[in-house]
C-alpha cells in the first residue's frame, strides 16, 4: 500500500489522518511500519534517518535491545495490577537520589497529565489561582496551559484552542521567555500561586535560556511564596542526568518528568518536596489518580532506561550533535542561506533568520516556508526531521559516524537545491 492511499483512509476515520497534530504534513505524511536504531521504515519499505526521535522520547534510539528485553520478561508477570508494585517504589527512590527537590513523586501516563496536575497542586498548596507561564513553553493540552500571550510583554492568557474557557485563561499570566523583567511585572498583576516553565524552551523550536535567567525565576518565586515548577518532560535524563536543575544548579519546588524517562512506552511524574506532595491525595486534600499510573511495563522500562544512563553516553550525544550543527551551519554559509543554529547537548534547531534566536517572538520571525522547504528537501534525501519549525531535533545514542555522514551529506545536497530555486525566483 502507498502512503498516499494510507492516508486518504486514515482521513475519514481520524481528524486529519493523524492522531497528533504535529504528525500532519503536506502533502500527507509517511506511515511508518517499523523502526530500528537511528532509522524509521515506512509501508513503501523506504527507509529514513530519524531526527525526531520520538519528539525526544528516544534517547536510545529505537528498539534499543536492553529496554525491549526488559519490558518483554515484565509481560510475562502481567501488565497491570491494579496494586502497589516494588518497582514503583524503587523508580521513586531512584527518582529522589537524581533529583534532590524530587522527595517525593507520583507516576502518570503523559506530560499533560503530569503539568495538569502539578499545577493543581501547586495551587491547592498555595491557596492562589494564578499562574505565570511563558510566551511559546508548551506544557501539555490541558485548558489552564493551553493560551497565548496579547500583544504586551506580560498579558493574561487568551485562549489558544476552541474550548478553553475565556474565565479560566484569565487566571494565566504570560510572561516573555529570556525577559525577567516580564516576570516581575507580571507578579505585580496577581497573586501567583506557580511560574512554570520549559527550563529549556523545546516545543517552539529550541531556545536556551539566558545567563541567570532560572536564577532569577527562583529568587523571584521566593521572593512572592509562589512554587516554581519545572516542566523537565523533554530536557529531563537529556540534558544530564539531573536534568535541567543538575545542568544550571537551579531546583524548583516541582518537577515534571517523561518522553526520555519511558524509553519509547507511556509514563511521566510530577513531584517535589515532601512538604508540598504530602498535600496529593490519599494523603492531603488534592485530588490525583489514574488506572494505568504507575503500571509495571512502563515502570520497568523507565527503570531500564535510568540503569542506562552515564556520563560516556551525554559526552557522545554532545559530540555528535555539536559536530553536526558545525557543518550543517558551514554548508548553509558556503551556500549564501542565512541560517542560524540552536544546539544544547542533544537537542537542535534550525531558524532560517539573520538575528540570535531567544524567545517566541524571535522563532515567529524567522522564514518558516524555507524550513519547509528544507524539511521536504531532506525527506527526498531520507532524513527525516520534525516537520515544523516549532520543533526540536533530537540526537541519540544509535546516531553513529556513519549517520552523520550520511546527514552532512542529505544536508549539502537539500540546502544547494533550496539555493538554486532561490536564485531562480530573484
């Protein structure tokens, strides 16, 4: 079967054809039948180098043996219980020895549900409403995060989805990333229960943060009694393996974790001090619970994945990427193609723009027809990167020298082509 044909079917039983917006591009997109290492092969048998990687999920690449293996002998014991397991309580303990702030945590099944309930507990803590959330940090698709800014540099949230209640969005305040001085105007406007942020903004292409600009959401939050909650769902066990707060020596009153904790299988945690989770139910007064939280193939892939990690490996990743970057920026440079690259240990973006990238004002600015166009270059080149600007490119451990030879090379062939039609069109 064609991709093409795959997709006109999926299109009259899934909106779209796809059960996550992002997995739509034009004119359709692949349909991938299995997987291996660094490459994705899709119904037509054609076979892709993978830079998405699971959105991040695949630190490991995919099928990576060791994690299969695992979660292969837990299936064998059952999948779900309905009961406490000692797994989870050794995830949970492995959890705190990486984690300082993590005292104490709670699994669930995604991102989402691990911001969702973070938030409520930070305000459920606090007794405040308010939040502070930042212009382009993605937390998940619950009503409460789920808003843009208005046109100053700190405005309360306008809904950014069909839905989500104009009289909730008035309780989120959106600051600017990389602009402290939003933050404190925007403390002045409400009391704030909880900032929460990407400590590395990876869901609107990939944006660092300024020197001291964690720092200084801590103090701030201190300053005000309100909690400051890190959404790690991406750079948690990428960046390091204390996440974002080992790498910039910032600790948050909460923490959200997954993608890179499950190896490829459904699992996330929210956690904190234990002053704070002793308020989660059955313990306090607010409300948490789900069937599939916490259960025994996830926990035992998440286990896997922590027994894995090491000092070796991020070196490796570090590497690779920063190698690649350096050559897809020379390539881009020797072609005339003004380009600018973000990079962090394992993560990468590309902005076709001639100024620094430090915030979503800056991402909206750049040319996202030419990322386009590069995307479907690369896809006829067998490199597959997330089809949208406002993405992240993530390297793994299954990205060897070969794979980044074969990536220079797809990258000097597709940005050549893109300056061809360019001078065509001048």
């Amino acid at each position: 079967m064609k991709n093409a044909e795959l997709f006109e079917r999926a299109k009259k039983v899934l909106p779209l054809g796809v059960n996550s917006p992002v997995r739509f591009f034009e004119p359709y997109p692949f349909f991938v039948k299995s997987a291996s290492g660094a490459h994705l092969y899709d119904i037509e048998g054609t076979r892709y180098l993978d830079y998405a990687m699971g959105y991040g999920a695949l630190l490991f690449g995919h099928a990576y043996a060791p994690i299969i293996n695992a979660v292969k002998q837990r299936l064998d014991a059952g999948t779900l219980y309905g009961t406490p397991t000692e797994e989870e309580v050794v995830l949970a303990e492995k959890l705190s020895s990486l984690y300082p702030t993590l005292e104490m945590s709670r699994c669930v099944n995604s991102g989402t549900e691990a911001t969702m309930h973070a938030i409520r507990l930070a305000r459920g803590y606090t007794k405040r409403k308010s939040v502070i959330k930042f212009d382009g940090c993605f937390h998940g698709s619950h009503d409460t995060v789920l808003v843009k800014a208005g046109s100053g540099a700190s405005t309360f949230g306008v809904p950014s989805s069909a839905g989500v209640l104009e009289e909730l969005s008035k309780y989120t305040i959106v600051a600017q990333f990389n602009d402290v001085q939003s933050v404190e105007r925007a403390f002045k406007e409400q009391e704030i229960a909880a900032v929460i942020v990407e400590p590395v903004m990876a869901n609107y292409g990939l944006i660092p943060p300024n020197e001291d600009f964690l720092k200084s959401l801590r103090e701030l939050c201190d300053q005000n009694n309100a909690l400051l909650i890190f959404d790690e769902v991406v750079t948690g066990f990428r960046l390091s393996k204390g996440g974002a707060q080992s790498y910039y020596n910032v600790q948050a009153d909460i923490t959200t974790l997954g993608k890179v904790l499950g190896g490829g299988f459904p699992i996330a945690v929210y956690g904190g001090l234990r002053e704070i989770m002793s308020r989660v139910s059955p313990s306090g007064d607010v409300y948490q619970a789900g069937t599939y939280s916490g259960n025994p193939v996830s926990v035992t892939a998440a286990l896997k994945v922590l027994e894995l990690l090491s000092e070796s490996l991020y070196q490796r990743l570090r590497e690779y990427t920063r190698e690649l970057t350096k050559k897809i920026a020379q390539i881009a440079e020797e072609a005339r193609i003004t380009l600018v690259t973000n990079q962090i240990e394992s993560m990468f973006q590309l902005f076709f723009t001639n100024k620094p990238v430090r915030n979503a004002h800056d991402v909206r600015a750049c040319d996202t027809k030419m990322f386009k166009a590069l995307h479907s270059a690369l896809l006829k080149e067998g490199v597959f990167l997330p089809p949208s600007q406002f993405e992240t490119n993530f390297v793994s451990s299954a990205h060897t020298k070969d794979e980044l030879e074969k990536t220079t090379n797809a990258f000097q062939r597709a940005l050549n082509k893109l300056k061809t039609q360019l001078d065509k069109t001048d």
